[in-house]
C-alpha cells in the first residue's frame, strides 16, 4: 500500500506470504539512487509435530529398525528452525525405541530409530512437546517364508479314511506368511 509523501516521509505496508523467505521492498524517486530493503519472513509459533517414518511397514523379526522424522511446524506449514521446545517419545505395541535425540531439536527437527518386536501388529510411536501431540502407526509385517509346517488334522487314519494337512509358511522368527506362492502338495 502507498502513501504519498508527507513532510519528506512516505509509508507502504507489505503484507508477508504464508511461508519462510525474504521481501525486497524498493523506493524510487526522479533524479534519486534507489533504496533498498530485505525484510526477512520467519515461521510463526509452534503449531504441529509432523511425524514423517522411513517406511510404514517393518519386518517384525526383533532385529529390523524404521527411522521416524519429527518436524516441528507453524500453523502454515512452515518448520519452526529456532524451536526450544523438548520432545518425548512413547511407544506402545511391538515395538522398542532403539536410539533417538530426545530432547535434541536441530533447525526444527529431531528423529527416533524403532526396532520391530518378533511379532506382526502394530507399533504406535506418540510424540509430545509443549502442547504439541502426534502419533503415527507402523506395521510390524512378517518377513520372508523360510520355513514349511505340515500339520495334519489326524496322525493315524483307518483304511479309506481322510485327513486333512494344513500347509503353514513362517518366517525366520516364527510369524505366519501369508500363502502368496502357488504350494504343491503330494502324497505317496
């Protein structure tokens, strides 16, 4: 917005955008150098914990790990590089929190390491700071099939009788993999 100029003085309001940057504001006159200004626009106030995993599926075998990113962000999405703020972690179902930099919030971001449980279900990763919450999910899957179990109905049968054999895959830690592959089965 331009004001004209009142006793050798002249005003303009600039609006910033809705994210991080710079605003050049310039003032020309006839017969005079241009002035020149940078205005720099910042995030605003803490408003989100955007939590951002690796993968959203971790193979549950006790060993695999899935790093999560928090981004601390403004209410425009912008991240908040001089949070203070801590951050604490809490993890429920299967899975641990391997390392993380709790506490340690650097140019509006800081990351947990999660580690699998040997089982297949879902990990919950919460996050707070302030009064900032979020949670995000993570499915421990199984892994690849490593192993064949034959588990018949009935180990003895009379002559012309049947009994039924159930095929069950497993992965290396025990968890059942779902039949993706065509079985063949025989009986002699």
């Amino acid at each position: 917005e331009y004001k004209d100029s009142v006793n050798g003085l002249s005003q303009v309001v600039v609006r910033s955008s809705a994210k991080v940057g710079t605003i050049t504001i310039t003032a020309t006159a006839a017969g005079l150098e241009p002035g020149e200004l940078t205005v720099n626009t910042v995030s605003g106030i803490p408003d989100q914990l955007v939590l951002v995993p690796a993968q959203t599926e971790v193979v549950g075998d006790g060993i695999s790990t899935v790093t999560v990113k928090i981004f601390i962000r403004d209410g425009n999405d912008n991240q908040v590089m001089n949070y203070a703020g801590l951050v604490r972690y809490d993890i429920t179902g299967l899975g641990s929190i391997e390392t993380s930099t709790v506490g340690m919030v650097s140019n509006g971001e800081t990351s947990v390491l999660l580690r699998a449980k040997s089982d297949v279900g879902t990990i919950k990763l919460t996050v707070t700071s302030d009064k900032l919450k979020n949670s995000v999910n993570i499915q421990s899957v199984p892994g690849l099939p490593e192993r064949i179990f034959l588990l018949p109905a009935k180990t003895e049968v009379y002559c012309n009788e049947n009994t039924t054999v159930t095929v069950k895959m497993t992965d290396s830690v025990g968890n059942i993999v779902k039949l993706t592959n065509e079985i063949m089965l025989s009986a002699t």
